[in-house]
C-alpha cells in the first residue's frame, strides 16, 4: 500500500452530523472515469522531508483534481488583517454536477482511546462531551474534543470574517451560499480488552489498532518481529521495514521516545505474516 491508498483508505471519524458539522468523506469524490486505477494514482511528486500534515493536504487536494465531480477552487488561502495572518482557509471546492460551494477543514489525527478524563465544550452536549473526551493523542497532548471546539468556534467562523469574505470576491468565488463541511479523518487505537465497547459517535472503522504502556510492553515479550515506523509511515498498512527488531530492542527504543516526550508506533509480524500496529504509550501517573 502507497501512501495515497493509505490516505483514501483512512476512515472519517464520525459519520453525517456531529453538532451540525458535516463531515466530507473522501468517498465524496469520484475517480470511476479514471480507466484504471494506477492512472488515478499518478501522485505528483512529494519531497522526502514533507511532514504528515502537509502530505495528507497534497492528498486531499489531488482527489479533488483527479475526480470527476469537484473543481478545486482554493487551497490553504492564508487570510490576513493587515500584516497579520487570522487564519487559513483550507479547502473551497465547487461541485460540478449543482454550482455548490463547499468550504472544506482537513483534519488528519491519531487517537487512543483513554477513558478517566472528561473534558467540557458548549459546542457538544453532556452525552457527546462524555463520550468524546475519552480520545487523546499518544503523547497525551492532543484532544478531540479541544480540536472539534477550535473547529466550531475559530476554522469554520473564518469563513464569516470580513477580510476573508473581501478575499474570496477577490478570487471570484461567490460567498452567499457556501456551505461547510469537514474532512476528519483518523485513526483509533483502544485498549485489547475494550474491542466490545460501544464506541459512541465513532465511525467504528477508526479503529485500527490498541495501545499498552511501557511497563505492559515490557512484559509482554515475544519472538515475534518488531519494526518502528516514522511517523510519515504511521497511516501505511503495516509492512517489512530496516531495521528488523527483536521485543528487547524494540523495547529499548520505545522508551528512549517515550523519554523523549513521544509515543511510538510499533508494527509487529506474527508467525504466519499478519501484523499488528500499536502504540507504547507513557504510563499514567
């Protein structure tokens, strides 16, 4: 699997509503004119040091090219107040088929599922704040329910401030009837015994994985073969990588990131050749 298919294989991490937000999945987009699919994938070319986020916009904005039902309109328009820069539209396209315009946020996360933390937002109710607070980043840093506010309450709003409003007559693109939507896409990884939680307002094809700590890594030693992707790699179905690992120098590593601050992304090849992707988190204090 390319890093594009694994792009357009990632699951939205809701599916219709959430709070009003729409999402757009990327099965929006149709690529069914291409005559095959290897003349759809003729990526441009990415330079090697890209980071994760701006690789997946490059993504995004190639289906919009490739497909036969969108039209790129603009893509990460800074938006400024004088010299000062207030936001970045990410994404306006139009649909070919209807004239609609379409205001597009893309947001590309890793999650593990962590219950015990309850986080309060005014754009969600106590069902969804209850629910939703549960998925953190690796390192713990990173909430989505701080995301999905920052979404309603500053991204989406841009679209209404006067300076992006003048900037997009500039560009000809007609601002009465936009319509927005988001583009979440994710990644999940839960506990191994949680695999029967109900999972409330997950797209349950987030889930791709679990996590444990360092100290359950430790313990849970195998001959099996470890390999440590970088993060780049991170949405790719796990694979052979150099090096090789054995769970000692797998576990060597994990806590050398972990004392880094970082959480590592672990694939590990069973006997018969199936893989398993993981995540060696920090343990909890």
């Amino acid at each position: 699997m390319d890093p594009f298919e694994a792009f357009y294989q990632t699951a939205s991490f809701w599916k219709g509503k959430l709070a009003g937000i729409q999402q757009f999945p990327l099965s929006n987009f149709d690529f069914s004119h291409r005559s095959s699919i290897d003349e759809c994938l003729e990526l441009p070319t990415i330079p090697t040091g890209t980071v994760l986020g701006k690789r997946v916009e490059s993504f995004f904005k190639f289906c919009v090219g490739r497909s036969s039902n969108y039209e790129l309109l603009i893509a990460n328009e800074q938006i400024f107040r004088g010299k000062e820069t207030i936001g970045e539209i990410d994404f306006i396209i139009q649909e070919n088929s209807s004239g609609r315009v379409l205001h597009v946020e893309l947001v590309y996360k890793f999650y593990i599922y962590e219950k015990g933390k309850s986080f309060q937002t005014a754009v969600l109710n106590p069902d969804q704040n209850q629910a939703l607070s549960f998925y953190v980043g690796p390192n713990r840093r990173d909430y989505f329910i701080k995301k999905f506010e920052h979404l309603s309450t500053r991204q989406l709003p841009l679209l209404q401030e006067t300076e992006t409003q003048e900037r997009l007559m500039e560009l000809g693109i007609p601002i009465d009837s936009i319509q927005q939507q988001v583009c979440f896409l994710a990644h999940v990884f839960i506990p191994r015994e949680s695999w029967r939680d109900h999972f409330a307002y997950l797209n349950k094809k987030c889930i791709v994985g679990y996590y444990m700590d360092e100290f359950a890594f430790a313990k849970a030693e195998t001959d099996n073969t470890y390999f440590l992707p970088q993060k780049k790699q991170w949405p790719l179905k796990p694979q052979p990588l150099e090096p090789f690992l054995s769970h000692p120098e797998a576990l060597n590593l994990a806590k050398a990131s972990l004392k880094r601050g970082f959480a590592p992304l672990l694939w590990m090849q069973l006997p018969e050749g199936t893989f398993e992707s993981f995540f060696v988190v920090a343990a909890r204090t």
